[in-house]
C-alpha cells in the first residue's frame, strides 16, 4: 500500500497527484529552461560593444584591471 503522502487528491480537481523525487537530469533540465535568453542575448551584446570600446580606444590589458573610483 502507497504512502498518504506519496498520493493526493485535489479535491477541486478531483485528480490523484503521484509525487515523486526528481533526478538529477530533471534539476538540470529545469535549471536549463529556466534560463532567460534574452538575459544572454543581452550580456552578448554588452561584452560585443566592450570589446569595440576596448579595440576603439586601443587599451591594452584586461577589464579587470581599469579603476573608476576615484580617490
């Protein structure tokens, strides 16, 4: 016999939900498609028009490395 609370009705539904643990492959899938493209369309277009800048203004070094706090 299952375990109360491995089964449930919904009572407005009047439908058996079956809980289960997801697998690891489940969690990735659903970290993957949780992930907002345009978020990364964005990022691509920022870093593309730093690069320019940095090509543009002929800088040398990494980005890490410029200061913009002033003293």
């Amino acid at each position: 016999m299952q375990d109360n609370k491995d089964k449930r009705l919904c009572k407005k539904l009047k439908v058996n939900f079956i809980y289960k643990k997801p697998t690891d492959d489940d969690l990735r899938n659903l970290i993957d498609s949780s992930q907002c493209k345009n978020t990364d369309y964005s990022t691509l277009n920022w870093i593309r028009a730093l690069e320019k800048f940095i090509s543009d203004v002929n800088y040398h070094g990494l980005i890490e490395e410029v200061d913009t706090k002033r003293n």
